[in-house]
C-alpha cells in the first residue's frame, strides 16, 4: 500500500499518521512534543516520531513511505524547508526539511505551517471539499487563517497570507502580541474570550468553553461576552470578504466547539453587516485537531506530484 508519512508538531503534542493517495488514515499516532525538555528534545522527539512512523509503515504494509509531510506553528520558509522561529518550540532558522530528510534516508519532505496545513485538509477532504474559494479561520489560542483557491492554499509573497487574527477591527483596543492594537485575536480567540468571562464571572478559572455554557443557561454578563466576541468576529470575516469573496467561510478551533451557540449568532452578524458582498456560507471545520497533519499528508502527496511532472 502506497502512503505518505504525516506529522503535525503541535506546542504541546504531536499528532500523526499514514496517510493513502486519496487522503484516508491507515495509521494513526500521537506523542506529547515534549517542549519541557528544551528546544534539542524537541527536535530529537520529532526526528525518532517520523522514523518510526517510517518503520510502522513497512511494518505494516511491506514497503517504505513515498514522503513525508511536517505542519509545524510560528514562522516558516516553506520553499527552503526552514522553520524559522517558534516562540512555543524555542527554535530559530531550524533546518527541518533537511533533518528529516537525512533522517529518513533521503525521503522528500515537504514542510507547512500548521493553520495553513489544516486549511488545505479542510478545503480538500473536509468542510470545504468541492468549494474553490474559501477562507479557513482557525480560533484557538490565537487566531489564524488560511486563504484557499483552487484547491491550494495562497500562503502569500512572504508566507504571511491568511492572517486574519491581525486584522485591526477595534482600532486602540487591546495590545496584540504583535505589536498592534484591537486585532481580532485580542477580542475573538478562546484566550481572549476565557479572559474576559473569567473577569465578568469573577472566577480566576473560567475559560471559554464554560462561558459558552452559561450563554445557553441565559446568564446576562455571558451573553455581553460572547456578543462582543461574535460581533469582532463577524466584522473580521465580512472584511475578508470584501477582499477575497470566498464562497465558504470554515470556522474551525476550540471555540468553534460550541457548535449553534456560535455559529448562529455569527451567521446572523455577518448578514447583519453586509451591504453589496455576496454571502459566505458560515460552516464548522469537520476534520478537529487532525486537520492539520492530514494537510501535512497532502503536502507531501503534492511533493510527489510536482516531482513527478517536473
């Protein structure tokens, strides 16, 4: 059986699989990154993850994988396989392709960044299967997005397209991390809307999931958060729109576990907004927390295909 190793490094954990042609999982793994251990560990722990998949695989099917694909977070240098920097990882100018290479007896090895990898699975085997613009919006931590065309995804001249977590929609709002004030990501991110309800509700533990629970319970001072979340949110994908004109926005991350309680509001404020824009489907992202190592899967499929018809 024809496969392709596919491996997702996340801040905290990693997650993997043997992924066939037309996208389907014939194996799957996971190991904790072991970030504690320091940024060398960490490295080492990715290096012995992918090998073993290697060897899982001609275990398991009798021949070696054809690739390899790596979705890691931060800032990356996809065309010359280097993983930038990482504030979570502690990695700079990391050589990632090559090591993996090399450690893989010279297998090609393709390199994504995480958001934009679990874009491309969505758009191709996910929610958005079928659709030829879409913009994918991954709400976590943070806040980050991926800009599909055709059934790629446009990562932009300098590897920075698709970051709609820092669009400025409150203008001297929040200090961002980026430097900028009122991005999305201070006033819509799961962090941003934990901070907030555990400020309302006075308790120091509250995070989003459970202010989510006390919007369905009716409870005011939730209800006020949420709002505010929604309506950043909602002026942050009408924005887009204006710019891209996707035909499907896919809404994906913690906060988009809390299914109607979003995504209702959110439909409602985005039509609410719109004057001449054509209206996106609003949907949520199908694939989780996989989206992204079955994207690093297809990024090594495309490797193959390139290096077949080049």
């Amino acid at each position: 059986m024809k496969h392709v190793i596919a491996l997702d490094v996340g801040g905290t954990g990693m997650k993997a699989a043997l992924l066939a042609q037309d996208g389907s999982v014939l194996f799957e793994a996971r190991r904790p990154t072991g970030r504690e251990r320091g940024t060398e560990a960490v490295v080492a722990t990715i290096l012995d993850f992918a090998a073993d998949l290697a060897d899982e695989g001609r275990s398991r099917f009798g021949c070696a994988p054809l690739a390899a694909g790596v979705a890691v977070p931060g800032t990356i240098d996809e065309r010359n396989g280097i993983a930038v920097f990482s504030a979570n990882l502690g990695w700079r100018d990391l050589p990632l392709r090559k090591l993996l290479g090399e450690r893989l007896g010279g297998l090609p090895v393709a390199l994504g960044h995480d958001v934009r990898s679990g874009g491309l699975a969505e758009g191709r085997i996910g929610a958005g299967r079928g659709v030829d613009r879409f913009l994918f919006i991954a709400l976590g931590t943070g806040i980050a997005g991926a800009i599909g065309i055709g059934g790629r995804i446009e990562a932009g001249a300098h590897g920075y397209g698709g970051e709609i977590g820092h669009v400025v929609v409150r203008p001297g709002g929040p200090r961002c991390g980026c430097g900028a004030a009122g991005c999305l990501e201070t006033l819509a991110s799961a962090s941003a809307v934990s901070r907030a309800w555990a400020e309302a509700s006075g308790d120091p533990f509250a995070d989003a999931a459970a202010c989510a629970l006390a919007v369905d319970a009716g409870d005011e001072r939730a209800v006020g958060v949420w709002r505010t979340a929604v309506d950043a949110l909602a002026d942050g994908i009408v924005l887009a729109q204006s710019l891209l004109d996707p035909s499907t926005v896919i809404v994906g991350g913690g906060l988009a576990e809390a299914g109607d309680t979003l995504f209702t509001p959110l439909r409602d404020a985005v039509n609410e907004r719109l004057t001449f824009q054509m209206p996106p489907m609003v949907v949520p992202a199908m694939l989780k927390d996989t989206a992204a190592s079955l994207g690093a899967g297809l990024l090594a499929w495309d490797l193959l295909s390139m290096e077949v018809t080049a």
